[in-house]
C-alpha cells in the first residue's frame, strides 16, 4: 500500500459556540441555504467561466447531460421485459467478473487507467486526486473505470488491506461528481440569467440538494472517509470539524490484541458506534459539519442510522 505522509494542518477550522444538540433528523431546507452553491462564482459579466473544456466523452456528460434517447429507451424497453444479459470476464486481478444488463449494444469498456491523471477529472482535482494516489494499485486500475463511468459497482474482495486503496478511490468519484453537478448548475443559472426563453428546460438538480450518500459501518469510518475528502478538497475553512472529532473519533490507547484477525481491528478500533448520520456541505472554500440533510451535498450515515432517521420522519 502506498505510503501517504501526513498533512499538515494549516486550515482554519471555525468551531461554533455551544448550541442546541444536533438534531439528527431529515428536515426541509431553510430558505438561506438555497443560494449556496455560490451562484456568482466563476461569473464574469453575467457569463459563466469554466476552467475546464466541455468533453462529450466524459462519463458525467454522458450519463447526466447527454444520454442517447435510443439507448435509454431500447434499455427501459429491456428491463420491463425482464430481458437482461449477463457475461462473465476474467480478471487476473479479481478473478471472475460478471457483468449485467439490458441486451443492447452499448459501448466499448473504457480502457483500465495507468495513473489517476488519465481519469476525466475537473482541473481543480487532478493535482489533489494525484498526490492521494501517486500510483493506482493493480485492484484500483480494475476497479476505476467502472465506477468512474458510474456502473453500479459491486466488489466483495475488501480486506483490512486494500480497505484504504478503496475509500481513496471512492472520495474521488464523489468528490468529482460533487465538483461538476455544481458547476453545471452554476452555469445553467448564467445561462438562464442571460436567456428568458420560456421553453428552456434545464434539468441539472432535484428538489433537494443531497448528490451523494455513503453509507459505513461505524463512527470512525466516517471520519476516516472525510479525512480523505478534506485532503482532496484542501478547503480554507472546515465549520465544526472539532465538534465532529470530538463526536465521532476516539483513540484506543491499548487497542485490540493482536490475537484478533487484522479485519476485526480495522472494523472496530476506534469508535465502533453503529448508529449514526452526518450532513455535510460544501460551498467554495469551507466544508461545513453537521448541516441540515436537506442542505448537504454529502450524506454519511451507517445503515440503522439512516433507517431511524427515515422511520422518524415517517
């Protein structure tokens, strides 16, 4: 496994003053929060600058903003009809693969990547992605394009050792989708500011600002996920990150024996509390702990701590 030198803190972390205990319940967006996708960033004159070069090739363009109509409709046409096709590829890495899906032609599997810079990133993370990943492992190469073209990816090899190699991979998917859903919608606001055609249709967000959700198995997981998102987004400000330490970490002065297997004590050293769920936002230049569901862009939470907070609204 590759190495990773520590970073050194030299972010401001803004911790607020004592308030209510956090209400870990899925609530509707404040009017405030509506607007904070920085509407006004990357706009000069009422047009939006974009540091990166659109590419029909990109998966994110691909899936989210030109979808073939006919491969969309002949795969619905496939699914209804219970017709799906599955194949079996073999892998020196993994071993057996299998694939499936509607029966249609689709396009050729993207080649595996030699390093993370080949991967259709946004400019902004390519330098931070790289020096998380100076070298993809053989599993990363085999792992990467499929999720990177967002196929729904299922992988049950995960081991205490590989454990790492894997979040890293996932923070940058997330991190990367994140990064372009938000500035399609900065730029489709620019447009719509400058066109008042009324039969402009622009569909590039939901009813509700959440674009992302992991789900883990434990308190310390959690932050070991954001501590990777946090050295990919290197942000100015982190709100409350203190509180989330105090909240979600703990440090096991003695630990488990080494008479317990190896995944046992990744699993559960640490904070190994199964019931939890966390907001996150992000806006230019801070990460912001804690804010309400609705207004994140990242949801973490363990699967009972999701349950409850569904059961509760309910």
């Amino acid at each position: 496994m590759q190495h990773i030198e520590p970073v050194v803190q030299t972010d401001s972390v803004i911790d607020e003053p004592e308030e209510e205990e956090y209400e870990e319940e899925v609530e509707a967006v404040e009017p405030e929060d509506e607007q904070d996708h920085d509407v006004t960033e990357g706009v000069v004159d009422g047009d939006f600058v974009d540091d990166d070069e659109e590419d029909s090739g990109d998966p994110f363009e691909i899936h989210f903003d030109h979808p073939d109509e006919a491969e969309v409709t002949g795969r619905l046409k496939k699914v209804k009809a219970g017709t799906l096709q599955a194949k079996q590829i073999k892998s020196d890495v993994i071993g057996k693969l299998s694939e499936a899906g509607p029966a249609v032609e689709t396009a050729a599997a993207a080649p595996k990547l030699s390093t993370i810079k080949s991967a259709k990133l946004k400019k902004r993370l390519v330098d931070p992605a790289t020096s998380l990943l100076p070298k993809l492992t053989s599993l990363q190469k085999e792992l990467a394009p499929g999720i990177l073209e967002y196929k729904d990816v299922l992988f049950s090899g995960r081991t205490s050792e590989n454990a790492e190699d894997l979040r890293r991979l996932a923070c940058v998917h997330a991190l990367n989708h994140l990064y372009k859903t938000r500035d399609r919608i900065i730029k489709n606001t620019s447009k719509l500011a400058r066109d008042d055609t009324a039969d402009l249709e622009l569909r590039d967000q939901g009813f509700t600002r959440p674009k992302v959700l992991i789900l883990l198995e434990t308190r310390q997981m959690c932050v070991k996920y954001m501590d990777a998102i946090t050295k990919l987004s290197a942000p100015e400000q982190q709100e409350n990150r203190k509180r989330f330490q105090d909240t979600f970490s703990r440090t096991d002065p003695e630990g488990f024996g080494q008479d317990k297997p190896a995944d046992f004590r990744e699993l559960f050293e640490g904070n190994d509390d199964n019931e939890f769920r966390i907001g996150v936002k992000f806006t230019r230049k801070t990460i912001k702990y804690y804010s309400q569901f609705y207004a994140s862009d990242i949801i973490i939470a363990s699967p009972l701590g999701l349950r409850r907070a569904m059961k509760d609204h309910e």
